[in-house]
C-alpha cells in the first residue's frame, strides 16, 4: 500500500490537472463563440499550483507566487498613483474586490499565465537549475516576459477601450493603451521572472530535466494556444461599433478586434507552435539517444 499511495497520488494529479486544462479549453471557446464576457484566467491559477508543485515542489511555487504577487502589485499601484511604470490608468469595479488598488482578479491572472508563459519559455531556452549557467538563467525571464506581454497585446484594447475594465486616463495610439503600458508589462513580469530564475539556480533542484512526460510541457502550451485563438474566435465573431476612450478619441469595435487577432496569431500562436516543435523534436532526440547507444554497443 505504501509503494502504491504515490502512484496513485501521480494519477489523481495528472487527472486534475488535465480536467482543468480542459474546463480552461472548452470554457474559453465557448464562452467566444457566444460572445460572453466571462474571462476563465483565474481557473489556471489552482492549475499553475499543482502543476508547479510537480515540477518545482511546494516551497518553489510557493516562491514563485510571492514574487508574482508582491512584485506585480506594488508595480500595478505604483502606476496607478504615479503614472510609472505602465502609465496613468485606474481599475474600475468590474474585476470585483481590489487588494490595495489592484483587484485580486489581476493579481491571481498574474500569477497564473506567468506560470504558463515562464513554461514554455523553459522549453524554447532550456531548463533553470540549480547551478544553471548565466545565460540560460537570464535568458529564460527574458524570453517569458516577451510571451506574456503578447498576451496584453491583444488583450488590453479589449479589456480597456471596449469592455472598460480598466481606464487609461490619457489614452494611447494603440486603441487607447499607451506603449508605456507594454514596457511597464516588460518590465514588471521580467523582474519577478528573473527572481524565479535566480532563486532556482541557488536553490532549485539538480535533476530537473526535459525528461518530464510530454504531457507536463503539452498542457501549458495548449493552454496558452487556445488562449490565443480565443482572440481570433472574438474578431469572428464581433460586431462593428464605435467606442470612445477616455480622450475623445473614436474607435471601430471591428478595427480592435482584428487587430487583436493579428497580433495573436503572429505572437501566441507562432510561440505555440514553435515550442510544440521543439518539444516533439526533443522527445524524437531522446528516444533515439538510447537507440543509437544500443546498436553501438552491439557493434562493438
């Protein structure tokens, strides 16, 4: 009973995982296609702790939540009284109750596509472990920070300039959304991603490796896939009106939506695809590694 309690433990959390992956998959194209307003980010951040539990133990997702939540929040607040480093904006009550001036909704969505973009950055670069060398340890923040300001790029024009969900007070040429947002975003995740890294190379484990299944790395990337087409679907299904930003300034409801689902295609799409290649590819390597090895021996 002992030896088998964490084989069933694996099974159990193996099968959460992916029925939340899937209520994640399923809920998002869904609720695109009927055009409801419900974002289901929030339902990957018990996904991003058990998943992260798996790959970097407790004490290291727990690490990687602090640094999420206190990094982005003091950033977010900052900003929102001093104009830096994402701009002037304010949250309206639409995300629900704030911590500090920042609503818990931010904060949770924060933490859990950070997870997903940190991922699958790990698989494009490489793993950070302990001992890892500096460029892989700065290399992998750097690229996540860019996955998941692709995100806000087709994001933020909706949730701000159409759906209202936070104001960007001096309005910007990106659909109202200042560039000042993008690099405060840059910024911001690139910090706490960087902190991550730097505490996985002091403390972090020394046998983490690609060797996980497949499916570890494959529900990450499909979740950020679908997360992408989930734009697309949007512009498919919009409708053409006028909105107006906080300056005056008029926009097409059509012209923001397509562009949102451009944008999507050629950042988060692209990024899944290229990290589902090198992933498959990598899983080939390995599974001839052994095979070359075999046949070498039975040459000699």
């Amino acid at each position: 009973m002992t030896d088998a309690t964490p084989t069933r433990n694996q099974t159990l959390t193996k099968i959460v995982l992916w029925a939340i992956a899937v209520a994640y998959i399923v809920g998002t194209l869904t609720t695109r296609i009927l055009s409801i307003p419900i974002s289901l980010v929030t339902l990957l951040f018990p996904f991003a702790l058990i998943h992260g539990a798996k790959r970097y133990g407790r004490n290291g997702i727990v690490v990687f939540v602090v640094f999420t939540f206190i990094i982005s929040n003091i950033l977010e607040s900052l900003s929102i009284l001093t104009g830096v480093p994402f701009g002037h904006y304010y949250y309206t009550d639409s995300l629900g109750p704030k911590l500090a001036l920042v609503p818990l909704f931010i904060a949770l969505s924060y933490v859990a596509f950070g997870y997903v973009a940190w991922v699958i950055s790990t698989v494009v670069v490489g793993e950070v472990r302990r001992r890892a060398t500096i460029f892989t340890t700065i290399a992998v923040p750097l690229i996540a920070s860019f996955m998941m300001v692709a995100w806000d790029l087709s994001l933020d024009p909706i949730a701000s300039t159409i759906n209202h969900a936070w104001i960007w007070t001096q309005g910007g040429g990106y659909f109202g959304v200042p560039i000042s947002n993008f690099l405060g975003w840059s910024f911001t995740v690139y910090i706490f991603f960087q902190l991550f890294a730097l505490y996985l190379q002091q403390r972090g484990s020394d046998d983490l490796t690609r060797g996980l299944p497949i499916t570890h790395y494959l529900q990450i990337i499909l979740v950020y896939m679908v997360t992408g087409v989930g734009f697309v679907i949007d512009h498919l299904v919009s409708i053409n009106m006028q909105v107006t930003d906080t300056v005056g300034h008029v926009w097409q409801t059509r012209d923001i939506y397509e562009t949102s689902a451009i944008s999507a295609i050629y950042t988060m799409l692209f990024v899944s695809i290229l990290a589902l290649v090198i992933l498959f590819r990598d899983q080939l390597v390995q599974k001839k590694g052994p095979a070359l090895a075999n046949l070498q021996d039975s040459k000699d």
